[in-house]
C-alpha cells in the first residue's frame, strides 16, 4: 500500500509538468499553423482570418497575434485596439520590455520563448505567461500560454 501511495503522490506532482508540456505544444503548434497558412496565403490573408477570430487560430488556451518586424501588432484577435499600434516601449507587470525581447531574439535567433508577467483576459489577474514567436519573412507570429500566479 506504502507503494501504491507513494506512485500516487509522484503522478500528482507531475500532473502540472504535463500539463505546462501539452500547452508549450498546443502554442508550438498554433504558431506553426499560422505560419504555414501565411506560406500558402500570404500575410494579408492571415491577417484578416486572426483578426477575424477564426476558430484555426484562436483557442481557450491560446490564439495566434502577428506583429510587425517594428513592432507593430497587426493581428490580434483578443485584443483588436491593439492592432496598428507599436506597444515595444510598453512593460510588463514587472517592468520588462517583453515585446522588445520578443523582437531583438527574433531578428537573431528565428523562433524562441518569452517570460513575463501579464493580465490574463479570462481570470483579469497578472500571471506568468510564456510566448512562443517565430520570425517569417516580415513578421513574428506569437501564441502566450499563461501560467498562474
């Protein structure tokens, strides 16, 4: 029995490791669809289906925003008063110029992870959140997964 429980408590603790796993793909994936849509149809094309909250890319866990290489949000579906506005010089919660960082590691790296802390739309609290961007030709696709607390 001794075993039995000690099983159990080591599945509970790895429950949210896989969970965190499964999101940082569902994001991985999202960004990779939109990319491969923009591939097929052009950047205007994409635009219009994130702005137009297409189901393809907006999810509850996570959706697709297209930004500028000058930071320019040209896509959000969230969020549309974002959209033709240049937010770089913006932090976040804590003061990080997380947009800023998204863009310089793009511009060198192609594709990577953002850490920062930002007001989730679904709870209205500040909470981790990761983006994950991926440079194509003239313009960074994005999809955050928020963390919690």
């Amino acid at each position: 029995m001794k075993q039995f429980t000690t099983m159990i408590a080591a599945l509970a603790l790895m429950a949210p490791l896989a969970h965190a796993a499964d999101d940082t793909a569902v994001a991985i994936a999202m960004v990779d669809k939109g990319v491969a849509f923009l591939q097929k149809n052009g950047k205007e094309a994409l635009i219009k289906e994130v702005n137009a909250k297409n189901p393809e890319f907006v999810r509850p866990d996570t959706y697709l925003t297209v930004r500028a290489l000058d930071g320019t949000q040209l896509a959000h579906p969230t969020n549309p008063k974002l959209v033709g506005k240049n937010a770089v010089v913006l932090p976040d919660a804590d003061g990080k110029l997380f947009r800023k960082e998204i863009i310089d590691r793009a511009a060198k790296e192609g594709k990577g992870w953002v850490d920062y802390r930002y007001n989730n739309p679904q709870t209205g609290v500040i909470e981790k959140k990761s983006t994950y961007f991926m440079k194509s030709g003239d313009v960074i696709l994005e999809a955050g997964i928020y963390k919690g607390k």
